[in-house]
C-alpha cells in the first residue's frame, strides 16, 4: 500500500525507518519530512495541517494510509477529515478522532476523564477568567509546590512547576488574564505536585482493545543531573528498571484497562496510539498525562525494539483484529541520545552543516536518526533545535549510552551538545 506519513521530527524519520521495512509498504510519502525521512521515502513539502493539500495529495498518489506522528493534526480533527469526505473514507488514519484526540488537546478534558474512571492522578482545580478569585484562594491554601497547566497546546511550554505560592499566583495570572500561552491558557489546571520517577508507555488501540508496545523513560532536562529548562526530551532509555511484571500490572490494571474501557464507553473513536505519562509514587504507578501520539525521543527507541511488522499491525488495529497480534519487543537495552544546537531551549541557529554523518554510517549497529535537519544541495544541515537522535543498543543500559557517546564523538555542527549522564540511574 501507498502510506503517507506525517510530521517532520526524529519520531517521523523512526518511523519512516520502520514502515519501509514493512512487505505491505510500496510508496512511502513523508510530509513534510526532513533529511534522514528522504532515505525511505519522498518528502513532500505539505503542512501537517493543511489537510485540504494533504486531501489532494492522498487521492492523486493513491494513498491507503496516513500515519499521524504529531498531535496537531489530530487535535484539530484529521481523523474526522478523512471520514467524513467520501474520497477519502477508504484510507486508513492512524490516529484518533477530534474527540478522542481531547485526551491530549485539553488538560481539564482529561483530568475530567482520569476522574471518571477512577485513574490515580494529582489532585487538581479547573480554573478560567469565571473563576479566577477562587483559584486565587485554591492556590494560597495549596501545598507547594505546585504545577500549572495551560488546558490546550502549548507545543510543550504550558506546564510550570511552581516552588511557592507567590510564584504560582504571578504564572496563574499571566496565564489566564494576560493569555501567556494565547486562548491555550484561557483555562488553566492547577495541581498537586507528585514526587517521583517518571516513566512512559505506549499503547496502540482501536478504541476497544489495546496492545502494550513499550515503555520508556525520558530526560527532559536540558542539563546533566537533570538540571535546567525543559526540552522536548534529550534522551531516552528502555526497558526502565523499576518497571518489572509487578509494576505494569498495576499499571494496566489501575491505568490502561480503565482508559480504554472508558474510551469505549464513552464512544470515543480511537484508532491509534495512547502515551501514558506516568508517575511512580512510592511503588503506585499515578497517571500524569495522555499524549494521543508516540512521543519523541521514545519513538526512537520503542520502535527499534518492537520487531513486529508494524504496518501489519496497524492493518490488523482497523479491520478489528489487534487482540490476536502477539507483540515482541526486543528484550536488549536500548538507548537514545540527543544532539541539540547550541541554545536550545531558548533560541538558536539553523542552516549549520553537520559533518561525520557518512565517517560512521554502518560502522556499528546504530540508527541515527533525524530530526531538525534539512538538505541544502549536497550538505545535510541543522534545521531545529533537537538535530538528531542516536539510538544504539547494548547488553545494558550503560553499554547502549556508551555506544550512542561513542558514535556522537565523530559528529559535529556548531554549537552541537548533548546530556552525557542519560541514563544515569541505571549504571
Ligand atoms: P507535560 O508538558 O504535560 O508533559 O508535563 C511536563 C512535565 O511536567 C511532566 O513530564 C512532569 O515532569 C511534570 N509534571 C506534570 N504534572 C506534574 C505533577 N502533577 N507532579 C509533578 N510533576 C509534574
Ligand atoms: N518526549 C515527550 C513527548 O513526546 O511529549
């Protein structure tokens, strides 16, 4: 089948990486893409959200599958696009419905939702413009510290933890009276803080039942010792100690069978993936957030470690048929790490050329893959501020980030850095 993937990052090129390598694969279409999607499939420089250009592409290459790598799309209603147009109800959107999508576009949604179903998460309050004086007085009576969460889309920005109460008030403000993340922060959670180690797994489902295909967990901070603003992630590792047989029981049984159960009963169209953010508290597993997507940087190590054909399962998720795939996961360590450009989280520069790339192509069992990068005629240059992730495996989480070191020494752009402690716990 002709499969169209969409999005532009280092899950994308992971899974352009995988698809290709599926027998049911015959054209691969990456919009927009960047310079490592190109090697297993066309780029097309089409917006993730333009979905009218996305409409006509699909019917004149024919394509029988849209993969659905970031949230975007799927927030603002791909699925119910495609659906809802007769030339396009034939083609298979990985990813679920508008609605469905709510369980990521929309803080309150969610938290809302985990109470419904009595999923463990942080205590919280709602509050808008309607209510903002009894957030006042929720946030002087709360424990500190504190997190704040824009309700919508904040590409990432819209949660602070706040260290007291003083600070907590000013970000509220802002927040809700002066819009600081625009309408996405017209409405605002406030939550109790949860102190423990986070951990994140994935889920593929067709609203009914569901298939675990990997955990991850990922380094956020910008600086060693996880010091420093938030990235979109800066390396990531599987498995994770700590999630044994007994945790992903409790996992399953107080987390992921009640979400889909829920999904289910509340008539949520979901075809696609679920990331669970989890928290361990003590040894109870508490649910963070939903993400209706594969994360990024986990995509690139989840993916390398699922060996099933990824595209059969997908085929097998719509005709209804995913409680009879068996998953296998790759039971060796597997690591991501993270080259970022100089700057990164705040502002940095692009077009600079990144050399090495071929010095260690298929010197050793790595997959590099891109994700701010772009070809500039015969140079491959920087194009975001996360360039490119290295995934290696090993027989442990050391020997992998030993490994993924090894092969960034031999790479450079200006101003490239990345965390050398990822998976630090773990040595
Ligand atoms: P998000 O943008 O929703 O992924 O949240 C970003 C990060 O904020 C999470 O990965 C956690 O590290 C942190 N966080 C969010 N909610 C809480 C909470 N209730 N307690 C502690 N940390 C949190
Ligand atoms: N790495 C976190 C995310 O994809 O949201």
């Amino acid at each position: 089948m002709n499969i169209l993937l969409l999005g532009s990052g280092g899950r994308e090129h992971a899974f352009a990486w995988k698809v290709k390598q599926s027998e049911r694969c015959s054209e691969l279409f990456i919009a927009p893409g960047n310079a490592g999607t190109a090697s297993f499939g066309k780029n097309v420089a089409i917006a993730v959200t333009d979905f009218e250009a996305i409409k006509n592409f699909c019917i004149t290459e024919k394509i029988e599958m849209v993969i659905v790598g970031p949230e975007d799309p799927l927030v603002l209603g791909i699925y119910d696009f495609f659906i809802i147009d007769k030339s396009l109800q034939h083609i298979i959107v990985i990813g679920p419905s508008a609605a469905g999508a709510q369980l990521e576009g929309s803080k309150a949604f969610s938290k809302r939702f985990m109470q419904r179903h009595n999923i463990p998460t942080a205590g919280y309050g709602e509050f808008n413009e309607s209510n903002f004086d009894d957030g006042i007085k929720y946030l002087e009576q709360h424990s500190t510290p504190i997190v704040l969460k824009a309700d919508g889309l904040a590409a990432g920005k819209g949660v602070v933890i706040c260290e007291n109460s003083a600070e907590a008030k000013e970000v509220f403000t802002a927040m809700i009276k002066d819009r600081q993340f625009g309408e996405a922060s017209a409405k605002v959670v406030v939550e109790e803080f949860l102190q423990g180690i986070e951990v994140s797994v994935f889920v593929l489902t067709d609203g009914k039942n569901y298939k675990i295909l990997g955990h991850a967990k990922d380094y956020k901070r910008i600086g060693e010792g996880d010091t420093g603003p938030n990235t979109g992630g800066m390396g990531c590792v599987s498995p994770v100690s700590f999630v044994d047989q007994v945790f992903m029981q409790k996992v399953e049984k107080t987390i992921i069978e009640p979400t889909i159960k829920g999904i289910h009963e509340e008539g949520l169209t979901y075809k696609g993936f679920v990331f669970f953010g989890l928290i361990k508290v003590n040894d109870e597993p508490y649910l963070i957030e939903y993400n209706c997507r594969m994360g990024d940087p986990e995509t690139e190590v989840v993916i390398p470690k699922l060996k099933n054909d990824l595209v059969h399962l997908f085929v097998a998720m719509h005709k209804g048929d995913l409680q009879n795939q068996l998953i296998e996961i790759d039971e060796r360590a597997c690591c991501t790490v993270m080259a970022v450009s100089g700057g990164y989280p705040g502002e940095y520069r692009k077009n600079m050329s990144i050399t090495g790339l071929n010095k260690i192509f298929g010197q050793k069992e790595m997959l590099i893959f891109h994700a701010g990068t772009k070809q500039n005629d015969d140079q491959i240059v920087t194009n975001g501020g996360r360039v490119l992730a290295v995934t290696c495996f090993g027989d442990n989480i050391k020997e992998a980030v030993t490994s993924s070191m090894e092969v960034l020494k031999n790479i450079s752009f200006e101003g490239m850095y990345y965390r050398k402690d990822i998976g630090y716990e773990f040595d």
